[in-house]
C-alpha cells in the first residue's frame, strides 16, 4: 500500500511539504519495503540490490498519476541490504542513482543505499523539556566546533578516527568540563569526498557511515543531551555534490538544479546549486532540515553559505549570471525558502534554533519574516571575526594606529542577533593556527592569544571555538589527523586550556555576559578610544544582575595606576585575569581586587585604579557578584 495521500502529493507539488522523509525513499516492514522516488523525466525506475542481483528492471516501480513520483514495494528485503534506484532517463540514458531520501549509505566510495529503520530508545526527555529556556537570547551559549572525524583517533589502529560510540564515551565529558553549552558539528551528512569536510552532500536524510550506523549517531546526540549540552549541526543547502550517484541530472535532466549554469553550478566550488523556485527541490530542503530536529533531536542548524544563496551575482563575473524579474542581484526563490524555512522550524519545534552563516551586509538576517527580515534565530558576526584578527596580527607597537578595528563592531553590535565565530575556517588553507597568527615571541603569542579569548568572552554576542583552539594548536587543522592533544603536557598550551575553561565557568555564572547579549542595554563603553596605549575597557550589564568591567591592555607594557570609572563603589573583584600565572601569564595585577573609592570619573559617578597586565584581559564585578 502507498504511504503517499492524494494530499501528499498535492503539498509535494506546492512546495510545503516538510516531512517527505516519511513518504519518499525506502520505509521497512517485516514483509520488505515501501519505496518511493521523484523522477518526472524518467521513462523507467527500478530497484536493483543484492536482493535481486542489481538487475535494470527487476522490481520496476510504477508512476504515481502525474505527479512524477515513482513507488512500489520490495519483497523480502531487510535492514542492511543495499540499493539503488536504475532510472531510464529521459533521453534512454540508464541510470544509477542513490536514494536521495535514503537513511543509510555506504561508505565511501562505494555509493548504494542502505535499507535502513530510524528506531531508537531516547532517554532524552528532561533536556528536550528545557531546550527552549536553555537556547533564547538571553541565555549563555559558548559553542565548540567540531570536526568529528579529526577531533582524535586511535594511533594503534592506523590512526583511525573515533565513531559516534566512541566519541559519545569522551566528548560529552570533555565539553562539560571545558564549560561549553553547545557544541556544533560540522556537516555529518553523508559526503563522496573527505576533503569537503561534509559540505558537499549526496545524502542529505543520512549521517556518514565512516563514522557508524543513525543509531550511533542519535546515541551521541542523546549522551551529549543527558550532560546539557545542545547540539548544533551544519546543514548545507546552498549547493550539493556533482558525483554521478548523487542528486545532479537525477533522472537525465537537471531536477534538482538550475539548467543554466549561470544559475545551477557554483564557480568557487564545482558543485550543482538548487533550484531554489521548484516547489519540490523547497519540499526537499525544508524537509532534510526538519528531519534532523524530528528525528536526530538537534537543537539548532547552522545554514552554511546563506550569502552565496541570496546574491544571483555571488562570486560571478559580469555576464556570468542572470538577473532576478526586476533586473537586480537578489536570488528571491533564495530568500522565499530561507523565510519559510524559518517560519517552519519556529512553528513546528519550538525552542530550537536557526544560525546563519552569512557574510555580507544583508539587512534582518536574524529578523522575524513577519518585520521582513530572514527569520533566523541568530548569524555569525563574520565581520568582528575578520577586524579582529586583523588587529591581532599588528605587532603591538603598530596597533595604535588599527585601534578602529577593535571599535567599529560597536557601530553594528545589535543590528543583528550575533555568534562570534572563531571557526574553521580561519584555521585552514595556509591561514595558520590561532596561535601562529599572533605576533611575538613565544611568550607575546601565547598571551596574545590568552587576550583574544578574553576580549571574545567578554564582548556582546554568544561565542564559537573551533577544536584545537582550546589547546592552542600551532599547526593548522587538517582533517585527516587528530588534534595535537599530547601539546598539554606543555604549561603554556594547559594554561590556555584553563583558560578557556574558566572563561566559559564566568561566562556561566555572570548574567552581565549573557543576559543582554543581543539588547545594547547590555554594552557600555568605558574607554573607547586610548588608541594612543591601545586600552580598551568596557561594562556589561543584564536586569537585576551585577556589571561586569572587561579592560584589555593590547600592548606588553603594563599599565599601572589607570584609572576607569564604575557606576558603583566598594570592592571590585577579579573574576578573570588572563596574565595569571595559572594560565601561563606573568602573574601581574590586582592581587584578585581593588577598591572603587576615586571620585567622579568620565561619565561615572565613581572610580577605581588598575593594573592592567601586559598582553591582557582583566574581568572585575562588584563584590556580591563573587
């Protein structure tokens, strides 16, 4: 019997049908399996498997009506066997595709479908009951990135990476004694090729099975749930892999994608780009977002590449690309699905979250769809990421005359609902380290970094660490190795680490650094522009909750006796001093506190005398605040 309604069909063909994976693809009963494919253009569908000897023809499936969907059921087939859909293409071409709703697929570089039932026993409940308060706005999320497949190995096994069992026995742990409230994985989608990191996708309702089975994967979700951590996962739905098995030319045509390569393929990435105006490839996407909160129960999606999505004229050269109907650079189909698919996921799984990756100035990115905007939850702040390290790689003695970089963030901090994203990305492709970016000897780049972190933890906006960071990594990341974790049998590199560490603990504990993070409420200037000492120091506020006073030295001269005002008197005590000797600073300070017991200073109605650290981040809060 058919799993597709008359109404299935009519939602399919209207583009707002937004839980196809459980109507398309291969569903298993104990007599076989249900399957269904959308191939319009096909003249003929079957399935070949070991089951029937990967015969063209075997078991034919029969069209449904017009609606370009073709269904049948297979006999005798379990969990485990392997399939593929041979498809007669439009111009008699024969064939052999994935299933692009499949559960399961082989590990590359083999390429079959894998017959495959999603049950599993969640023990979950308690975190999927609280995920809304723990994931608003005004709550603390201090993200790890993560990269599964490179975070460790197993050296006496050829250095083969930890599964999703394995990981679940130790990453949890980790990220909860680390103080991280979400970690976010890289895409674990399944993908032909390994050195795309996960993003270029063939199976988009499918974890890579490098790693184990779905069920190791929602064991790894469940575990990280049951310490309180939320789980993030990167969801790509910008562009997707050309590999002949996959989605491009599905049934001889381009289904999937844009015909014209001046909208169907992407430049910078030799990858097929959808067609984002067909209501099925909408119904497609839609659905691959919401089946991983539906049934992997993550918490937020990360949409990688949204900016390459909203500009027809993205990374496209004059003559390159076509104008939308009124002549300008907006992908409209583009923005249509993007609102959509926020106005679902909102609707339909509360408490989750949407995070864009979006690298422009595209105004309302994480504004509700109803004032105009795109209705993402949060997106990165790509632009602090990229002023800021700039900043860092001036040598100290140059960075009065830069001291507009650490500023102008100011300008825009709450235009937007910001992630400060310290990713991937700028730890690749001869970029370097963190720790090679800073500027020094070896003592001045390990407290460079130590600043950065400060100034990142304590600046307005949720925060986000890629692996290695932590550990002040010197090489940069290589997806085919592990991290360097014997570094921490060094102090310098297990001084960071603390560091981090006690950042998140703050980061935590204080309502100031969290409370207000996308309210300009929560942001004052103290000083912003001793460009001429490259100082800065900064309130964070939240209702009913303590300041917070982050001032940063960005130079290796202390700065004794400098004076900043507060709004109140009494004792101010340091809640973190990234030049402690703990975390593999000189120990200089404020021997953990001063007094607020100056007159009238600036705009305060008080004040209080530091010694700022070199290369360093000092956090003071009232006393009760302790």
């Amino acid at each position: 019997m058919s799993r597709l309604s008359d109404d299935d069909l009519y939602l399919f063909g209207e583009g707002t049908h937004f839980e196809l994976y459980e109507k398309l693809g291969a569903h298993l009963d104990s007599a076989g399996a249900q399957v269904a494919v959308w191939a319009p253009n096909a003249r003929a569908v079957s399935v070949i498997g070991d089951f029937n000897g990967w015969r063209r023809g075997h078991t034919p499936l029969r069209p449904r009506g017009s609606s370009g969907i073709w269904e049948g059921f297979v006999e005798g087939v379990r969990g485990g066997d392997l399939y593929k859909f041979a498809i007669d293409g439009a111009d008699g071409e024969a064939l052999e595709k994935a299933d692009p709703y499949g559960f399961f697929h082989e590990t590359p570089p083999k390429t079959a479908s894998v017959f495959w039932d999603l049950s599993f026993e969640w023990h979950d409940e308690a975190w999927l009951a609280a995920r809304a308060e723990a994931q608003g706005h005004d709550r603390p999320m201090n993200i790890y990135e993560v990269h599964l497949g490179s975070w460790r190995v197993v050296p006496e096994e050829g250095g083969r990476p930890l599964g999703y069992r394995e990981l679940a026995e130790v990453l949890p742990a980790y990220l909860k004694e680390m103080g991280f409230t979400h970690v976010e994985l890289m895409p674990v989608m399944e993908h032909p090729f390994g050195g795309s990191w996960g993003y270029q996708i063939t199976g988009y309702f499918a974890p890579t099975s490098r790693l184990g089975t779905p069920q190791d994967l929602m064991h790894l979700i469940d575990r990280l749930h049951q310490e309180g951590i939320g789980v993030i996962l990167d969801w790509v739905p910008a562009h997707f892999a050309t590999d002949a098995h996959g989605l491009g030319r599905f049934d001889g045509t381009h289904l999937y994608e844009h015909a014209d390569p001046r909208q169907g393929f992407h430049p910078d990435w030799t990858t097929y780009i959808f067609n984002y105006g067909r209501h099925e490839v909408r119904s497609f996407l839609i659905s691959s977002a919401a089946f991983w909160i539906d049934r992997y129960h993550v918490d937020a999606l990360r949409v990688d590449g949204v900016a390459s999505m909203l500009y027809l004229d993205y990374s496209r050269k004059e003559g390159e690309w076509i104008p939308n109907a009124h002549g300008g650079r907006e992908n409209l189909e583009a923005i249509s699905l993007l609102q959509k698919l926020n106005e679902h996921l909102y609707g339909a799984y509360p408490g989750i979250q949407t995070i864009a990756e979006e690298s422009t100035a595209w105004p309302g990115v994480s504004r509700p769809v109803h004032d105009g905007g795109l209705g993402f939850g949060f997106k990165w702040d790509m632009g602090w990421m990229h002023d800021t390290l700039a900043y860092f790689r001036h040598d100290p003695v140059h960075r009065r005359y830069h001291h507009k970089e650490l500023t102008f963030r100011a300008i825009y901090a709450f235009d937007e609902n910001f992630v400060l994203p310290l990713s991937h990305d700028e730890v690749v492709h001869g970029k370097g380290s963190l720790l090679a970016k800073m500027p020094g000897d070896e003592w001045q780049r390990f407290a460079n970094l130590r600043l950065l972190f400060g100034h990142m933890w304590g600046s307005p906006g949720k925060t986000l660490l890629f692996m290695g960071g932590e550990i002040a990594q010197g090489r940069e990341w290589s997806h085919e190795g592990s991290l360097d974790w014997h570094l921490l049998d060094e102090a310098a590199h297990a001084g960071i680490q603390r560091l981090v560490q006690r950042l998140g603990e703050v980061c935590r504990q204080q309502p100031a650094l969290y409370r207000w993070d996308t309210d300009p409420r929560g942001f004052q200037w103290v000083v912003a522009d001793d460009a001429e000492q490259s100082c800065l120091a900064y309130l964070r506020h939240a209702p009913d909750a303590p300041p917070v006073l982050v001032a940063c030295n960005f130079t290796p001269v202390p700065r004794r006796a400098y004076r900043l005002g507060v709004p109140q008197d009494g004792v101010w005590r340091e809640l973190v001093n990234t030049d402690a000797e703990e975390y593999g600073g000189s120990g200089m300070g404020n021997l953990g506190a001063v007094r607020a017991d100056g007159g009238a200073h600036g705009a305060f109605p008080h004040s209080l005398s530091l010694t700022l650290p070199p290369l360093a981040a000092v956090f003071l809060a009232p006393d009760r605040a302790r």
